[in-house]
C-alpha cells in the first residue's frame, strides 16, 4: 500500500531537483566542544546515495519543485480537530510516597503533578528544603487549572522520521538559510560533526522528523536563519538549561526523546494531563493528534502556562515551521501505519541451533521515550558483562543494510535504500569486528555481525533488536507484535519486562542466563 498526500493545506512548491538522502555514521556519546566558524577538520560520516525518490513519498508531482512561498504573517490553517478520545482518569485521591535517596520537594511535586507547596502544607513541613529517605509523605490530588489547546501542531508524519523526510537536503536548505547552525561544529568523540550532521544524526537516531528539530531549533533560538543568535542560546541552544545538556547535541537528543515520549505515550492512551515547570496542571484536549502531543509534551517541560500557550499555538511552534518549509500538513502523510499493518515473516537474529538468553522485553527502541520497540538477547556462554562473542548474529529477514557503524546495522527490508520508508530492522549493540557492510544484500540467515556492548549503555554483550514502518517505532507488544519465529512478545506493563510464547509454550525475560529465559530455532 502506498501512503497517500494529504489533500490538507495548498500545493508544495519546492526548489530541490536534487533529492538525496545523507545517512550519518552514529556517534553516541562523548564530550561537546562547539566551534563556530571555520572548516570541518575530518567529520566521520557515512554517505549512502539512495536509489532515485520511491514512489511511497510522492507528494502530488514528480516534476520539478520550488521553495515553499514564505508568508511568516500569514494566519495559520490547522485540520479538523481528531475526534475526542475517552482519555485516563485524572486521580482524585491523596497517596503515599516514599522519599527516596536524592529527592527533592520540587522533583517529588512534578513526579505527581502538583505544587510543591500543595505537598508541603499537606505535611506540615517546616522547612520544605528538609527531606528525609524513607518519609513518608501524603501527596494530594492534583489540581488542573484548566484544559490545553486543540490546535494541531503538525501532523504525525511530521513528527516522524517519516517518509517525506526523504525530501529535505539539509546542507542545501542550511546554506540557503545562511544562520549560525551553517558553521556550527561540535566535537563529539574526537570527531567533529557540523551542525547540519548533527540534526541528521539525531533525526536517524531517535527517528524523529528533521524538519521538526529545525523548526524547534529556530523557534527556541533562531539558530536556523540567524548569523548571529542570542548570546545566551550559544550554549542552550534549545532553551534547556542543565550542565550536562549542553551543546547542540546534547540539547537535541533530550527534546528527540521527549518528542518521542509524549507521541508513544499519547498512542496508547497513557496520558490525561501535562505538568508543567510552574507547577501548573493542564488536561489535554481529547481532539489533538499523536504529533501534536508530542509537541505538547515538550514544551510542557519547558514552559510555565502563559508561555506554554503561545509555544503550542499557531503563533509559536507553528509560526517557525511555517516560516522555513511551508505548512506542516503539506507533507502529510495519512495513515501513516496502514490500518491493516502485519508484520512480515521473521526469524530470530541468531544462527540454528544456538541456545541465547532472551534478557530483555519490551523496552525502548532507541533512548526510553520511543515507544517499547525492543528486545534483548544475549549469547551462550558463561562469561558476564561486556565480552567478546564469536557468536553469529544473523539476518532476520531479506534486505539491504543500509546502515553499519558505531554498533548500529539497519536492515531495510523494502530494499529501497531508505530508512524512512517500509520495514526497516534496527541491530544495536553490533561489535565492529566482522560486521556487514553498508550496501550488502543479505538473505535470512546471513551474518550481520556478532553482539557486544558497542553503541549506547550496555553491562553485558547482546544484541539489541527493534523495528520500525514509515519511520515509526512498533511497540514489541502493542497491536502488531514482535514475531520471531512464530514467539509472539507480549510485555507486563514494566520496561524489560516480557514473555514470548510460541504453541502454549513460555519463555521469560530475565538480565541473565537462566533456564527459564533460554531460546533457540
């Protein structure tokens, strides 16, 4: 099935001819030291030159496209609200917490969504700065003051790293800008990225739209088309201050994964409310969309209500989206996940007749806000924490690797050369020794690699595994489950926690190798 344009908004009038895609090598921690200005000394990066645009991403026309016409003070259309939802109760009750170690009263107020001061005077506390480990403290109902906006931020394929991303030529686009992001460098790992690989890098990474992290980027700071931005921005470029959010790297993967929190969340009805930086308490409109949450979400960490208001208005967010590319709803692409998704045939990732450790259920797809996308397994052997393995692991499927670096491998299951398009398999955790190369087809059962502790935070060797469709990350437990070789993963409602079950048989997840968690084919 080829997703459809949305008839919503006018006609995308673009300038690109040239339609490229750049895929970035993953770099996923290390030290930032920015630089403004000058050249790029030695970027690692990965180029992959996809074959020519597919058909699942044309808008209205293949020919020849202009810019978007800029009207940054023209009104803003948004779609007709979604229906209303039946969303969680709000809880009505006082409860119990625990103090834990490292607590404080204003961690413990936004944990429950109330005041600080509404816990203090509940409890009697003389001195609110005062806690101590294991008291217990009566938190009362939260009080809302009022129900958030219907406007419709953008639209789920826009928060995605759907496939209408696959239009953005981010250095051209950067260089027609000309802002202070054009120069930007930031070391990261020894390596130094410009600023436009770092949107990239982010945007492949957590799977999140680029053109949204552009939009928030000049909405928050004007870095996009200014050469010289707010002084104060340099090191916060988002606006979020924390010693270890600094950089623009930094910044970015912290508002990706809350994107990302507040769209997954929002997806499975987990949400009633949003807690704002004031204390404030805010429902959510039942009537808004899944990207338009994840917005919402967002700021709501940013923002006390007054600034909230405008942030998620058609003169905030909106505003700064319309003013580089258009309206958001030009590139929608609706429905995003077909109705009728089913996922293909899969095997598990390791060769027949290996006995591995099924260590985690469904958890995060990459960082803790995209969805619970994963599952974990780990070799045979008896050795702990992060060893070599000359264990194989191996295709679950027919595709092309479309990416190999820094411990990631993606499969694109489609063979179109795009991540943003179709099935696409995500390998974490892939040590470089052996691993497949960008650009090799591989059948069921190929090698990809063996499992380590490479890419990301691990505390033993294994192999991380995901999927995605059209750039969205699929819950290993939501309505399309993870099928590996007939096992069916179905989660507790605790990350890590799971179960695959496969004929009446159960197998249990467990962070070590125990006879209840072993699995073969």
């Amino acid at each position: 099935m080829q997703p459809q344009r949305s008839a919503t908004g006018r006609q995308i009038l673009w300038g690109w001819s040239f339609l490229a895609l750049t895929i970035l090598a993953c770099v996923r921690s290390g030290l930032t030291t920015p630089i403004a200005g000058g050249e790029l000394p030695g970027a690692a990066s990965e180029s992959v030159v996809p074959p020519p645009l597919p058909t699942q991403v044309k808008l209205n026309t293949m020919a020849p496209l202009n810019l978007p016409t800029r009207l940054p003070n023209a009104p803003l259309q948004t779609p007709t609200p979604d229906p209303p939802r039946v969303l969680p109760t709000l809880r009505s009750q006082s409860q119990i917490h625990i103090v834990a170690p490292g607590e404080t009263l204003a961690i413990i107020a936004r944990k429950y969504g109330v005041l600080w001061a509404s816990i203090a005077a509940e409890n009697n506390l003389e001195n609110p700065d005062m806690l101590s480990v294991g008291q217990n403290l009566v938190i009362p109902p939260p009080q809302p003051s009022g129900t958030g906006s219907f406007y419709k931020v953008i639209p789920d394929s826009e928060l995605v790293f759907g496939p209408a991303s696959v239009l953005l030529d981010m250095d051209g686009f950067l260089k027609m800008q000309g802002g202070y992001l054009l120069n930007y460098r930031e070391e990261l790992n020894d390596e130094w990225w410009s600023g436009g690989q770092i949107v990239s890098r982010v945007a492949r990474e957590f799977s999140v739209n680029p053109r949204l992290l552009l939009a928030l980027l000049e909405h928050q700071s004007g870095w996009v088309t200014q050469k010289n931005p707010p002084t104060e921005t340099l090191e916060y470029p988002l606006g979020y201050v924390d010693s270890n959010r600094k950089g623009l790297y930094r910044q970015l993967i912290w508002a990706a994964n809350n994107l990302n929190r507040g769209y997954y969340l929002w997806k499975v009805n987990a949400l009633s409310h949003w807690n704002l930086v004031d204390g404030s308490v805010i429902l959510i409109n039942p009537t808004i969309n899944a990207g338009t949450a994840g917005v919402q979400y967002l700021m709501s960490l940013m923002f006390n209500r007054s600034d909230w208001d405008h942030a998620v208005s058609q003169d905030g967010l909106a505003r700064s989206y319309h003013k580089l590319f258009g309206s958001p709803f030009d590139f929608s692409i609706e429905p995003l996940l077909p109705p009728d998704l089913q996922q293909p045939p899969l095997e598990l990732p390791f060769e027949v007749g290996k006995i591995w450790s099924f260590t985690g259920g469904p958890h995060g797809g990459w960082g803790d806000g995209s969805a619970w996308a994963g599952l974990d397994f780990a070799p045979p052997g008896n050795a702990l924490g992060c060893v070599p393995s000359d264990e194989w692991v191996v295709a679950v499927a027919d595709g092309l690797i479309i990416h190999s670096s820094e411990g990631a491998v993606v499969l694109d299951l489609d063979g179109d050369g795009y991540e943003q398009t179709g099935w696409t398999i995500l390998y974490l955790h892939i040590e470089s020794r052996d691993r497949t190369p960008v650009g090799q087809w591989v059948k069921t059962g190929d090698i990809i690699g063996h499992p380590s502790c490479e890419g990301g935070l691990s505390n033993g060797t294994h192999v991380h595994l995901a999927r995605r469709y059209n750039g969205e990350w699929i819950s290993a437990d939501g309505s399309v489950p993870f099928n590996l070789s007939g096992w069916l993963s179905q989660g507790t409602g605790q990350e890590y926690d799971g179960y695959l079950v496969k004929n009446g048989q159960t197998i249990e997840a467990w962070d070590s190798r125990k006879t209840e968690n072993q699995i073969s084919r």
